[in-house]
C-alpha cells in the first residue's frame, strides 16, 4: 500500500497494525508526504491499483478474483495507491491497471487504509478457501 500522508498514531493506525499482522501475504505500508516524494522502484512484474471514486465497486469476491488469477499469472506485487486529498491525475489513472472504489460515498484517508487492509485480509482467506459467510 502506497498513501499519500501519514497515519501516525490512531484508532485507524490500529486497525493498519492489527490487518497487516493477520495477512498472510507480505505486505509493505509506504507513507509518501502530500507533495512529492520517491514512490519506491517495484518487484517486476507488477500491478498498479488506484483508489479513486471513479473506480469499479467490486465485491470482496470480485476482488478476490482478480488478485487471484493476476497471483497465477505470476504478478510478484500489487500496488495500491491511495492519492493525496485531490485524488489522482488523469495520467495516473489512464497508467493504473485498475481504479476501485468503496462506494459512492468520500471517505477520509485513514479510513479507506483500514478499510483496503481489512479486503485485502477478506481477499487472502477467500482465496486460501476458507468459508466465506456472503458466498452464494
């Protein structure tokens, strides 16, 4: 995960902590400031993920999919990218392989983190087969 601000010490940093401490997938949290900074140079090949309000709403199975068959076309790494308060340019958005969104609805930074930490964990036991309760 690559995001634009810091979290620093929170109720949201917590839920960061305690869904990366469950992923069993290896995971790398990247705060850059507002403005600027190096994004750092990725595992080759690889797969960009935006999240923008123009993005697809997918479901955590949909997502699941996705980061399945891109895991079995040998993907080593899954970026995903949550923009600075005015969100993503053009040109980042035409270069992303794909742009979700959680809902229509504006949710501040530190939340959607938390939130993208908790599907990707969703993500990790859907596909390692455990049941999942919204199946069917």
């Amino acid at each position: 995960m690559i995001a634009r601000g810091k979290i620093a010490r929170s109720p949201e940093a917590e839920l960061v902590a305690r869904y990366e401490k469950r992923l069993t997938w290896p995971v790398k949290l990247t705060e850059l400031p507002e403005t600027g900074g190096r994004v750092p140079d990725p595992q080759s090949p690889f797969k960009t993920v935006l999240l923008d309000e123009r993005g697809k709403n997918l479901s955590s199975e949909e997502l699941a999919e996705i980061l399945g068959r891109w895991r079995d076309d040998g993907i080593r790494e899954a970026r995903f990218v949550l923009g600075a308060a005015d969100g993503h340019s053009r040109e980042e958005r035409a270069e992303a392989d794909l742009l979700i969104a959680f809902g229509k609805a504006t949710w501040p930074h530190l939340l959607a983190r938390a939130m993208l930490m908790e599907q990707l964990y969703r993500v990790t036991t859907i596909l390692a087969g455990h049941p999942y309760h919204r199946a069917g």
